[in-house]
C-alpha cells in the first residue's frame, strides 16, 4: 500500500469512529426511543437544592448514585449525613423531603446507618417519622440487617425489626429465617415469622406457605396469610381463587378463603359468592360466608336470602347473620318480614347465633319483639348474657318500659330480680 493510500484509509478509519461517537451521544442525549431517556438526560441536581432546600451543586443519576466528582476520597458523599440529615427533616414538602432521604439512604455505607439513626431519633420532625424512620432501617437491612437489628433491640424500636426481617427476607430468605428461628426460644408463635414471610411472598408462594403451615393458630399467622393473599392477587384473581385447595391445613385453609372471598366481594360480590358456593366442605365456607353474604344483601337482600341455600348447612347461620342487617332495616314491616324468615332457619348450626344478631338488628327500633326473640336462644348460658345486655340497654332509654315488659314475659329469674328492683 503506497503512502497516499494509507492516509486515506485511516482518515476513513478516523471519520467512522467520529460517526460512532457522535451517534452514541446523541442516544445519550435523547435517548434510544427519542424522548429524552438517556443519560445525560436522566441526570438531575439533588433535587437541584441541598438538604436545608437551598441551591446545591451535587449531581446524581437516575440511581440516585452520586457522581464521582461530588465523592469524597473513600467514595461516600462528601456532605457528612448526620449534618445533612438535620436539613433533610426540615424540609415542608414531604415528596421532597422522603426523595432527598432516600437520596442520602442509598449512598451510605453500613458504618453510616447507626448515627444516622440516632440522629433522626432525636430530631423534631414533620410528617410521617415513623414511615421516614423505615426507609432508614430498610437501607441498613439491605447493607447490614444484624447491625440494624441490634441497634433496635438495644434501643427501644422493637416495632422496627419486622421492617428489618422483612427487606432481609426479600433479599436472603434463608439467612433470615434462619434467625427468626435461631432467636425466638420461647413458646406458642414465633413473632418473628409473619415478617420472614411478608418478606418472601412476592417470590417464593412455596417457602412462604410452609412457613405458615408451620405456625400455630394465632394472629401472627393470620397476618403472614394476610401477606401470602396479597401476594396471590398480583398474581391475578384465578391464581388467588385456586390457592386454597393447596393447602392441607383445615383451619389455615378456611383462613385463605375468608381473606381471598373478601378481597373478590369488594369487586364483584356475585363472583365471591359464586365461588364461595362452589367448595364442598362447609368448614371452608364458614368464615367468608358471612362477609360475602354481606355484600350480596347490600344489593338484594332477597337474593341474598336464596344464595344461602347453596352453602353447607354449616355455613348458613353465619351468612344468615349477614343478611339480617340489609333485610331488616327500615319500618316495622321488614322487621316483621325478617322475624318470619329468621323462624324458617331453625334448626340450622349455629341458629342461636343468628337469633342474636336478629336482636341486635331491631333493639332500637322495636325493642319489645326484639326481646321476646331472646327466648329463641337455647343456650342458657348465651340467653341469659343477652338479657342482660339488650334489656340494660333498653333500660337506659325508658327504664319503666322495661320494667312493664319484664314483669309481663316468662323471663329467668335473676333477670327478672335485676331489672325489677
């Protein structure tokens, strides 16, 4: 190759890799799809202010990392955090204020999390502080959660740990259930578990259904159920409805189908009731009934009242209790229309239940049938409480016409000393 060709080829080598550059930084300057996406486009001033909501100079990206040049020697910010937490605080704003302390969250180092911290703890604040102080033990989780555990343990923030084991859990299950075994010696639920599972239920249904197989009836498993649904319906509501059937644990599983017949009533109440009437055993019926056949009465009583029929038996006191309220509500006529369909359930479980809530329904209105329906109930025991609460109601209202009721009706005989002294 003679001289002149070799000047040509490399000044053609030379004006494609200014084409290239040139090409590259215009995707960075607007993006790959044209609308401003791109790096240099995505980067932004701290909010362009500082912590106290002046003028600032730091720059960071889309990330919230903070450029090399606004870094000190060891990489960290060189503003000191504890200082700028005391500016962060005082901000009004409160999307400003939370953008600029996760901002300064996501640039500290494990050995940063303890004073700042303490610092926010003793600030005044503005807003939610107890929502703030989360997204500070969050970032310590991420980085160190055996730090950050201890630090609430030693300092009076117990109700910070389970927003410590849960961002733990969502980034090493294992780890931290490991702990929330290894650290809970004592007995009946481990307390620690709800928050491993909250933490794991959006990636691993599987790990966190037997987590809370493993627990003991309690609240702390009724809220680690709570944590499993939500994470059923982001998988979409066929997902939700199909889940109880996987689990073997009778009561566990009741609990599953309250809390997903619930969520389907809120949307669309003839779908929870349709799918509801659907299972066969009535232990799996018995807990929801009653809330969905809420939300049907609120709509139809009537059709309501039909749709009971197609639950267990064991099912329709509790969803007969939840129709009583909407069939019974207006003038003494639907009273009395809800008295002659109330009667046509006797014998039905749990019938004495139903007879109260039908008490209940009427005390104000009617007071003198409502207390004749008290004998309807055949546990003496429950019978007698219900005496003494609907009458000692009544009495604070027109105590004489409780007085003339008592002495005309074939009551218990300590009922009949309390109200006639």
């Amino acid at each position: 190759m003679n001289r002149s060709n070799l000047i040509f080829t490399h000044g053609a080598v030379f004006s494609v890799g200014i084409a290239a550059a040139m090409i590259a930084n215009s995707f960075r300057e607007t993006g790959a799809d044209g609308t401003g996406g791109g790096t240099a486009a995505l980067s932004t001033r701290s909010s362009s202010r500082g912590a106290d909501g002046s003028s600032g100079s730091a720059e960071t990206d889309r990330e919230g990392k903070t450029r090399d040049s606004d870094r000190g020697p060891s990489g960290r910010p060189r503003i000191d955090p504890v200082e700028q937490l005391g500016g962060i605080v005082k901000m009004t704003d409160a999307f400003s204020r939370q953008r600029a302390l996760m901002d300064m969250i996501e640039k500290l180092g494990p050995d940063q999390f303890a004073a700042v911290a303490e610092q926010f703890r003793n600030l005044d604040h503005l807003g939610n502080s107890r929502g703030e102080f989360g997204l500070i033990l969050q970032g310590w989780a991420k980085l160190d959660p055996l730090a950050a555990l201890e630090y609430v343990g030693k300092n009076g923030e117990g109700r910070g740990r389970g927003t410590i084991l849960e961002t733990w859990a969502g980034n090493d299950p294992a780890a931290a259930e490991a702990w929330a075994k290894a650290n809970f010696t004592g007995e009946g639920p481990n307390p620690y578990m709800a928050s491993i599972i909250r933490g794991i239920a959006g990636n691993d249904l599987t790990s966190a259904t037997r987590l809370a197989e493993e627990m003991p009836r309690s609240d702390e498993r009724g809220y680690a159920a709570g944590a499993i649904t939500d994470a059923l319906f982001l998988q979409g509501i066929d997902a939700a409805k199909n889940y109880p059937a996987t689990i073997k644990d009778d009561a566990l599983r009741g609990g599953f189908v309250a809390m997903i017949a619930e969520r389907l009533a809120q949307k669309n109440p003839e779908d929870a009731a349709k799918w509801l009437a659907s299972m066969n055993a009535g232990e799996d019926q018995i807990r929801a009934a009653r809330g969905v056949a809420q939300a049907l009465a609120s709509k139809d009583p009537d059709e309501a009242a039909l749709w009971l029929k197609s639950l267990q038996p064991e099912a329709r006191g509790e969803a007969a209790r939840g129709i009583i309220p909407a069939m019974s509500s207006g003038d003494m006529n639907k009273i009395t229309q809800t008295a002659k369909w109330v009667a046509t359930l006797a014998g039905t479980p749990g019938y004495d239940n139903v007879v109260e809530e039908f008490v209940w329904s009427c005390n104000t209105r009617a007071p003198e049938q409502s207390a004749a329906w008290i004998q309807g109930v055949a546990n003496p025991d429950q019978q007698r409480r219900l005496y003494y609460r609907m009458l000692g109601e009544w009495s604070q209202r027109d105590a004489a016409a409780v007085k003339q009721w008592v002495a005309a009706n074939n009551v218990p005989e300590d009922v009949r000393r309390r109200f006639l002294r």
